[in-house]
C-alpha cells in the first residue's frame, strides 16, 4: 500500500474513529498537527488513535513516546504504518 493511498485511508477512519462530526476527511492536511493548533486532538483522542493502529492494521503501540512522535500528523502516522507493512 502507497503512502498516499494509508494517508487517504488514515484520514476517513481518524474522523470517523473520534466522530469528528464537524470535520471532513478532505479538510485534513496530512502534515498539520493532530495535536494542539493543528486538529485539536487531545489524550483522550491519542487512546483512540492507538486502538485504530491497532484495529485496522495489527499495529501494537507499547511506549507512550513512540506514539508522541507516531501521532504527530497524518502524515507521520502514514510513514510509521508504511514502514510496518514492509
């Protein structure tokens, strides 16, 4: 799977795993922040981030500081899923 085609994919079940009732797949930069200024995200949101990794591609996150840095953007998450795929 492309990055491209994970990112577009990332995008639909990120507002749909945190019912992101006001945001569209479309509306999200894949590089802005999901935390903070960017999306908005917060801890409670990052829990239910790593359960998406987990449910649609079998990806386990153990430390809490790789998840910072795996949930900085769209885009980050995209690169951490594509490197776990090869």
């Amino acid at each position: 799977m492309e990055v491209q085609e994970i990112i577009k994919n990332l995008k639909v079940q990120i507002v749909e795993q945190l019912n992101l009732e006001e945001v569209k797949p479309e509306d999200i930069d894949a590089n802005a922040p999901l935390f903070g200024d960017g999306l908005g995200l917060d801890s409670i949101d990052a829990l239910e981030l790593i359960v998406l990794l987990e449910k649609n591609y079998e990806i386990k996150i153990q430390d809490p500081k790789e998840a910072k840095a795996i949930f900085t953007s769209v885009q980050t998450m995209a690169d951490y899923v594509a490197s776990k795929m090869k």
